[in-house]
C-alpha cells in the first residue's frame, strides 16, 4: 500500500453490544471522517472500512483473507493492534484490542493519526501494536484554591468537566481521581452544595461509562465545615469554613462521619474513595491509631452506602502522617505505623497513594508495592502556585525513573490544579506513563512539538515556539512569540484543529491567548533583569 488512505465518509464496523467507551470512540471517529457506522460487513458498501474489536475483524477473514496475517491474540485488555490493510482493491483499518479498553484506545490512536486535507481525511501506512508500561496512568483533580474560571475546577460546570475527561482519555488516562471538597459542605447540605455534589455523580457517570476510567473521589480524615461563609461553594475558602474535629470524642466523630455520609450517598458510583492523613487534617496528640479509626468509619459507610459498596476501594493517601504538630522530623515514620495498624485492623479492598520514596519503602518492605499508585505531588504542578505554566519534564523524569527502577512501580498518578496551562506536563506524564520512560530524559521540545500538533496542525510550530519560550532568557524573543501568538488569535489563523485542541475546552484561541499573555509577563520580568543587571551580577538579579 503505497498511497495514503482517504478515510472521509468511511463505514465503521463495530459490535453491536460495544461498551460505552467504545462506543463513544466510534461516535468520535464517525464525526471526524463524517463516517457511517454500521454492524456487519455486509452493509459496509464501497470505500475504506475500519473494523472495530477481534471478532469484527475476524468476521471478515472470509471477504479479506488478508487479515489472517494480523496478530490479535495476546494482548492485554488495554493493548491494542491498530494496522492498515489493502485486500481486492478495498482499504482496511483494523482497530482492534485484548479487550474492549483497547479497542477504545485503537480507535482513539487512530482519531490522532488521521490528517485532514482538501475535504480528504487522510492515514498514511500504519502497523502498531502497543501495551501500556503502567497499568494505571492517573490524573487528579485539585481544587483547593478558589479562583477564577475557567482556571479553578471548582467553577466547572457538567460539560467542561466532559471535554476535560475527553481530553485526558485521548491521552489514554485510564484513573481519575477528584476532591470532592465535602468537608466544606455544611451539614445538612444546602440546596446550592447538594446541587455541587450531585455534578459529580454526573462526573463519575462520564468518566467511567463513556471513556472506560476507574474513579476515585473523596475528602481529608477529619474536615467539617459549620458555616459556609455566606459564599457559594465556587468561591468558598477553604480555611475560611474549615473546623479540625477531634476523632477521639465520640460526638465529634459522629459529625465527621455525618458529613462524609453525604459525600458517600450523593457520589455514591465511583470505584474508590480517597482519605488523606494531613494538610489538611489531623489533630494534636491524636494517635495514628485514630487515624486508622477514621479510615474504619468511612469503610464501613462506604460498604453501606455506595453503589460497589464492600467492593469499593478505600485509598490511603500516605502524606506527612496523621500528626499534627509535631515536628517534620517525628512524622517521617507515621505512614508506616498507620500502615501497620491498617493491615490488622482495616477490611479490604484498599489501595496505598504514595507520594514520597519513603512510602514507596514502606510498601515495599510491607509487600504492598502492587497496592501502591505513586502519586508523586507537585510534579505536574507546584501546589499551590497561580495559574500558570512551567515546564517540568525532567523533573517528572527523575521521579519516574527511580519510582520504576528501584521500587518496580506500575501504577502512577499526577496532579492538576490548574489543567488548562498544564497541557504540555500533562502530555508528558501520560506518554510517559503509556510507553515507559526512555534512557534519558527527552528535549522539551521533543515532547512539545508532537503535543502543538496535536492540538492545531497549522500553526503547530507557533505554538510550540510559544511553550519552549517559557524558558528564554532574551526578552526580545520572547516578546516575538508574544506577538505572534497574539497574531494568530486576532487574525483567526488557527483554522485546522487536532484531535487535542478539539477538546481543550476552552477553545484554542483561548490557549494561544493565554500562553501570549504568560509570555508577556516573562518577558518583562527578563527586561528588568536585563536592566538590573547593569549594576548588579546576573546570578544576584535572577535569583
């Protein structure tokens, strides 16, 4: 096959009973070639077919026997095959995976390979056949900070949160996990925040049945709120409302477990929920023990009132240990000892989130490394930090490399605060995360290039200019891919949109307009150093 295949108006054959996320891959596909799908071969009719899942391709042995030749056993359900084939004149795309997360995940590589010109839709040769390096790639969404939209998550209405999902599930995240912000919520829960919390079952609801992720939502060990504030919860402070409950009296215990019961009956779908042992959290002189307490309520109102309920998984968030007050020094060992007493005293299932080597160390010398999903916090992202992007890969690099190479790790996680000016840390995380990391840490731009690509094909290079400038040091260049930026937004030059940015959503111009305006203000920040400088060492100014 020497030509490129022309994709547009397509048939798309996939199985009639396909899963949600599969579905919703195939109704991605049909609207970007403007695709029929069909559900049999015999209906497919002239032009390019595209076969979706094993028993679909199998079924047109017969018609092509040409397909005999791909290899579609021996995947894992997430693996998948994504190959072209030419047979008695008709073009062929097999999208096809150990399971139906792969065939979701064939369809939605194939989406990204697709090039659209002149009215064609256009996929070049093809013959892929890929497994995931870790098992869970996760993304958590923080939401701590209360600023504005469309930056704060906590402003994010029903669709946003949709195009967001869409957006990591093109980046094959598999694991999604939320704070919930409950214990922000007064109890009993007022008309606005029940409404807040019910969004997030809608949440759990998308993620899970149209793009296959497990989700996990929840909220720290013993967090109440009494009074609201007088605001809403899109702007409610969190320190502001905020009451540390102490676990050993038993009345205020009760209030904790009150409070997480709403949580636990309104997001009553989501595959786990999470409890973090501090900041926020903890209480002085409470015992580990207490905090194991804690983790023992919540299973059991989890086990009573979720949907999964005794198969759901509690998650241990191992952070600075359950306590407070004491100095940082006394504290490195209390996920260990929290560990200890879980292991004899807390029912299964529960998972570890482990955010520091030392975690890593205690599960592994515990023999929970396979429970452990390394979450290593404020990689992706400082938190807090404003809103703003700052290119990580090498650091996100290390981290990886040593949780992979010492510790043997498979499941990872990073976190987001502000996802819309993280794209480019996102996008090496989950690449990361899917391939497994290469002997080094690649050039930024390496990784930024494919990523502009993917988001607006024609001005690809402008775009990646723009991130790779974040760390340019002569304000003049910076300056100019300001402008050129700017250009673009103004003139409405960004008119081919890739598979990313039709999910960024936002919009792209709202990608440009905000990366013009990031590089702005790090251009006059080198300009006063460029004038300082004058008088001062350039190491003394810069730092």
């Amino acid at each position: 096959m020497t030509n490129r295949l022309d994709l547009r108006a397509c048939r798309i054959i996939a199985p009639a009973d396909r899963p949600g996320w599969v579905d919703q891959a195939v109704l991605d596909l049909a609207d970007c070639t403007r695709g029929r799908i069909v559900e049999s071969l015999k209906k497919a009719g002239p032009g390019a077919t595209v076969l979706v899942a094993k028993q679909t391709v199998r079924d047109a042995y017969e018609a092509y026997p040409a397909l005999r030749a791909i290899g579609l056993d021996g995947l894992s359900d997430q693996g998948f095959v994504l190959e072209t084939v030419r047979d008695r004149g008709v073009d062929l795309v097999v999208c096809s995976g150990g399971g139906s997360r792969g065939d979701a995940y064939a369809v939605i590589e194939l989406i990204k390979a697709l090039d659209k010109q002149d009215g064609r839709v256009l996929l070049g040769e093809t013959s892929r056949r890929e497994e995931p390096f870790f098992v869970r790639r996760g993304i958590y969404a923080h939401q701590h900070w209360a600023y504005a939209y469309p930056y704060a998550l906590r402003t994010w209405k029903l669709d946003d949160w949709r195009r967001y999902i869409d957006l990591l599930a093109y980046l094959k995240i598999n694991f999604f996990q939320i704070w919930s912000m409950a214990g922000i919520l007064p109890n009993p829960l007022s008309p606005g925040d029940r409404e807040y919390l019910e969004n997030y079952h809608a949440v759990i609801d998308y993620a899970k049945n149209r793009r296959g992720m497990e989700v996990f939502i929840g909220e720290c060990a013993n967090n109440v709120a009494e009074s609201d504030g007088g605001v809403p919860i899109q702007q409610r402070g969190y320190f502001d409302v905020e009451v540390l409950k102490d676990p050993s009296d038993a009345r205020q215990f009760r209030e904790v477990m009150a409070n997480r019961r709403n949580l636990y009956t309104v997001a009553d779908n989501a595959d786990g929920y999470w409890i973090i042992d501090s900041d926020p959290g903890g209480f002085p002189e409470s015992p580990t023990s207490e905090f194991v307490d804690i983790l023992i309520g919540n299973r059991k109102l989890i086990d009573e009132h979720t949907r999964k309920g005794k198969d759901a998984k509690l998650a241990y968030w191992m952070w600075q240990g359950w306590g407070k007050g004491k100095p940082m020094s006394e504290r490195m060992d209390l996920p260990r000892e929290a560990l200890e007493d879980m292991r004899d005293r807390l029912k299964e299932p529960w998972v570890l989130l482990t955010c520091w080597p030392s975690h890593l160390g205690f599960a592994r010398d515990l023999g929970y490394i396979d429970k452990s999903i390394f979450f290593p916090y404020g990689t992706i992202e400082d938190e807090p930090s404003p809103p703003t992007t700052r290119l990580r890969m090498s650091e996100m690099y290390a981290k990886l490399d040593e949780a992979i190479s010492v510790y043997g790790i498979r499941n990872a996680m990073g976190n987001a605060q502000t996802p819309l000016v993280q794209l480019p840390n996102i996008f090496f995380f989950a690449e990361a995360a899917w391939n497994g990391l290469r002997p080094a840490a690649p050039a930024d731009r390496e990784v930024i290039e494919p990523l502009a690509a993917l988001v607006a094909p024609d001005v690809a290079s402008e775009i990646a200019d723009g991130w790779l400038a974040l760390n340019e040091l002569d304000p003049d260049r910076v300056l100019a891919c300001a402008a050129e930026l700017a250009s673009i937004v103004a003139q409405d030059r960004a008119r081919l949109i890739g598979p990313l940015g039709m999910r960024y959503f936002p919009g792209v111009s709202k990608l440009l307009s905000d990366l013009a305006m990031q590089l702005d203000a790090h251009a006059k920040a080198r300009l006063v150093v460029r004038a300082l400088s004058a008088s001062a060492p350039q190491e003394e100014v810069a730092g």
